[in-house]
C-alpha cells in the first residue's frame, strides 16, 4: 500500500514536469492533496500523517529539484496577462460560449459527434476570428459532449457520478488497507484527468479516454 502511494505521487509528479502546464500543476496539486487528506481520514494516526507529511515534503522537494516551481510559478501567473482575445483562457472562454449557444439551439439531439466543429463559427463572439482552437473544440470535455450530444450528455453525466458515488462508498466500508489504497490511488488518477478536461480537450482523444475508463472499472 505504501508502494501504492509513492508510485501514483510520483508518476503524476514526473507528469507535470514533463507537460509543464498549468492544467497538469492546477489538477495534479488537487488531487494529491485530495489523496492525502482522504488517507489521513480513513487511517487516522500518527505514523499515518508522518509517513503522508513525509511523501508531501518528498514530492515537493522533487518537484523543487526537477521542475523548477519558479518556472512553474511564472507560467502560472501568465493567466493575468492574457487579455480577452489573446492567449489559452480567451480560447477556453469563447468555446464555452459557443458550445452554450449551441446547446440552446439543439437541446434534445445537439449536432452529433464532432458537429461542433462544423457550426461552432455561427455562434462566435465578434471579434474572436483568430481563436482558431475555439473553430474546432470548447477546451472543455463536457461542454463539448453537451454541444454535440445534447440531453444525451446528461446520461454521461449521470455515469460519472454514479461512478464516483461508488467509489466513495467502497472506499468508506472497506476494512482492507490494500483495498483502499488500491481503490484510491486508481481513483485519483481518473480525477486528475477529468479536472483537466474541464478546460482542455483530452478526452476527446481515444487513447486518454480508453485509459480513463479502464482505471474506472479498475478501482470499482
């Protein structure tokens, strides 16, 4: 169980510095903190909170040696600098706008699987013609479902809290310490990615989606 641990904060850690954005810092400080406080709540003891506070102060100092948190600092303060028609939050904004218009317009069916792209520039804001990815994807993983699909996108919706309510409820009977562990270290790194696809498109991609699914079922 303890391996456990260190293998998801360490994986998730190396995947900041490799992507080195600021969905994968924002999600990732989210979920390990989640993670922690999760464990120190269901196992509450002193040797429990040293060795969580040891792992902290571990993944913290490797991410101070390798990946440079000034750097990562900075790129995150770079949000305050772009203005309404510049940079990757104006794209995120504009997307979400549109994929709401459209949704207004086609509340039942939507406009099918990967229609947003083929409409989304009837529904622009003037003066957003050079936000080129706001043409082709929301950023936003259910926005885009919610576009596309419609009242169908509620049924998705429906399947990912059913999905969390389950595993909340596994996690808060089960005696087993390996089980929670287990379950919650799978868990963990489904969240880190569906946080992010809040304001990216990566679950549109099949190679992420199919791995999400399959850590789902894992975890139950």
């Amino acid at each position: 169980s303890l391996g456990l641990l260190a293998t998801l904060a360490g994986a998730m850690a190396l995947a900041v510095i490799l992507l080195f954005s600021r969905g994968t810092i924002l999600s990732f400080s989210i979920v390990f903190l989640l993670y922690l406080f999760a464990t120190l709540v269901k196992f509450p003891s002193r040797p429990q909170f040293i060795f969580c506070g040891a792992v902290f102060f571990v993944v913290l100092g490797f991410l101070i040696w390798a990946g440079n948190l000034p750097a990562v600092w900075k790129e995150l303060q770079t949000v305050k600098k772009e203005t309404k028609y510049e940079g990757s939050f104006a794209t995120n904004w504009e997307g979400a706008q549109r994929a709401l218009r459209i949704y207004r317009d086609y509340p039942i069916w939507g406009v099918g699987t990967d229609g947003y792209a083929l409409v989304s520039e009837k529904y622009a804001s003037p003066g957003t013609e050079p936000l080129f990815m706001a043409k082709v994807r929301t950023m936003c993983h259910y926005l885009q479902i919610l576009a596309e699909e419609g009242m169908g996108a509620f049924i998705y919706f429906l399947f990912l809290l059913a999905y969390f309510f389950e595993v909340v409820r596994g996690l808060w009977k089960t005696r087993s310490r390996f089980q929670f562990m287990a379950g919650l270290s799978l868990a963990m790194a489904v969240l880190m990615i569906l946080i992010h696809a809040s304001i990216h498109f990566l679950m549109q991609q099949f190679s992420i989606a199919m791995l999400v699914y399959i850590y789902m079922g894992a975890s139950l």
